[in-house]
C-alpha cells in the first residue's frame, strides 16, 4: 500500500502528575527532514525521537512538536536568605546615608530575582522515555494511518488517470500502421517534385525512402510507453518507499510520449499526445507527494 508524504498525527500520554503531548505533521520533501521541537529539560532524548520516527517515515518533511507538564511536582522554589539579609543591609544603608523614608517591603524584595529561584529537579530520562515515547507511538500511528488513506486515494486517481493513457495509446497504435505509409508516399513524391530534372535510380530512391519512412515508426515508442505503465500500476502495489521509482517510471513515459509527438504529424494523433502528456503532469504532480 503505498503512503502519501502529508499528515498529521497527535498523541498523550500521563503517568504520575506528567503528561506529554506530541504532535507531527508532515509535508513532502525529497528526503527525510526531521525538526524536533521540545522543552528544555528533556532535550537529552532528542536523538531517541528522531531514531524512532526514522524507522517508521522514510520520507517527507516531518515536524514534530513535543509539550511537557509536570504540573509544577518537578519544580522547586529556592530562597537564598542570606542575599536577602544582604539587600535589606544595603537597603538600610541608603536609607540612612540619603535620608529616605520609605519603608523595606516583601514586595521590594522579590523584585531582586537572584533571591527567589525556581529550580527544576532532574527525572529519570528512562521513565520520561516511557511516557513520551507512549505518546510518540499514539501520534506516528495516526499520522501513519492518515497517510496511508491518503495514499490510497492517490492510488486510485492514478491508476484512472493510468487507463485513460493506456486507451489512448492504444488509439495511437490503431493509426501507427498507416502513419509509416502516408509519410512514405508524401516523402517520395516530395522527392519526385524536388528532383524532377534529374534522372534517378528508381530502386535506390525506393530503399532510400523506405530506410527515411522507418525512422518515422513509433512502433517501439508504443511498446516501451505500454511497458512503463504496467510497471507503474505493479509498482504501486509494493509496500515500502516507492515514491522515488515512480518518479523515475513518469520520466521515462514523459520521454516515449514526446518521441511519438515529435515523429508524428498526423493531427489525430497529436491530440491524442496532447492528451497523454496532460495526464503524465498530472501523475508526475501526484507522485512528488508518495513517500
């Protein structure tokens, strides 16, 4: 089943009064792109994050953006007295020299920073490991899930988009044998025109125009398009990584429909390669978003 490269996915976990949230969302992208953003004090299990979501996305731009709550049971507050004597001392002091009347309040002091400090226990990175990676799990697998569905209607799309190419070449195909002919007639007597004045070897003209005419088949052009399109719909059927495949399948189809286009001057024919490389656009636009 193939996936798309957009999503979006979002998971909690708690445990104990602490509570991580994770949400992730992706875009397509050539590679694999991984942004974590997440609090501070768990930062030392960054690299965990990014080697788990490595081994489920292989693909795409992936944001993800990690929340932290304790509610405040890791966090203490510190109070450094003998600052504070400090300050009142100094406090005092400038009252006394510059004769000020104003009275030292609790509301003074707390302004001084550097006497009221919160401070933020450290926790065992393993249990918070086993929290967030619970949530991680939750939000990958929605966004795996949401990515899949996408894929699926990309799927689907496309291998309609596959048939309507398929039926036009084969209309192509229909006119092909004829196509050879009619440019072999107006090339000889093009020629006939052009060298009226001049005596010719009949047979060698002949041959000489037929060898022409043949590089006008796109006989092979034909075969090999009808080639890639069974290997494009075999290849949406394999799980794993195929956005890359594909990619390079719509080039090859793109390069056989523009060789039958410029071989080609019958104005049925053109319409119909018109047609087909609409549609080529179309899927080539698609595939750019398959992981």
């Amino acid at each position: 089943m193939i996936k798309s490269m957009t999503g979006f996915g979002r998971g909690e976990a708690s445990q104990n009064n602490i509570t991580f949230s994770v949400d992730i969302k992706t875009v397509n992208h050539r590679y694999s792109d991984i942004s974590v953003r997440m609090p501070r004090m768990v930062t030392a299990l960054e690299e965990k994050v990014r080697e788990y979501v490595g081994t489920k996305l292989s693909r795409g731009k992936i944001d993800i953006y990690i929340n932290y709550d304790s509610f405040g049971q890791d966090t203490k507050v510190k109070l450094d007295t003998n600052l504070a004597a400090a300050y009142v001392d100094s406090l005092n002091t400038l009252k006394e020299q510059f004769s000020i009347k104003d009275e030292i309040s609790l509301s003074l002091l707390t302004r001084f920073s550097d006497i009221l400090k919160l401070e933020t226990e450290e926790q065992d990175l393993d249990f918070l490991w086993g929290i967030m990676s619970s949530a991680l799990e939750q939000a990958v697998g929605a966004l795996v899930d949401m990515r899949s569905r996408e894929g699926e209607r990309l799927s689907r799309d496309m291998i309609l988009k596959l048939d309507f190419i398929k039926t036009t070449v084969d209309e192509i195909k229909a006119k092909s044998s004829d196509l050879v002919e009619v440019y072999k007639n107006k090339l000889y007597d093009k020629i006939r025109e052009l060298t009226k004045d001049v005596q010719l070897d009949e047979n060698r003209l002949l041959t000489e125009v037929a060898i022409f005419a043949d590089k006008a088949s796109i006989d092979e052009e034909i075969v090999r398009l009808g080639s890639h399109i069974e290997e494009f719909k075999k290849t949406l059927s394999i799980n794993g990584s195929i956005g890359k495949k594909l990619d390079f399948i719509v080039q090859e189809m793109n390069r056989e429909i523009n060789t039958i286009g410029s071989k080609s001057s019958d104005l049925g024919v053109v319409n119909n390669v018109i047609g087909i490389k609409t549609e080529i656009e179309k899927i080539r636009e698609q595939v750019q978003n398959i992981e």
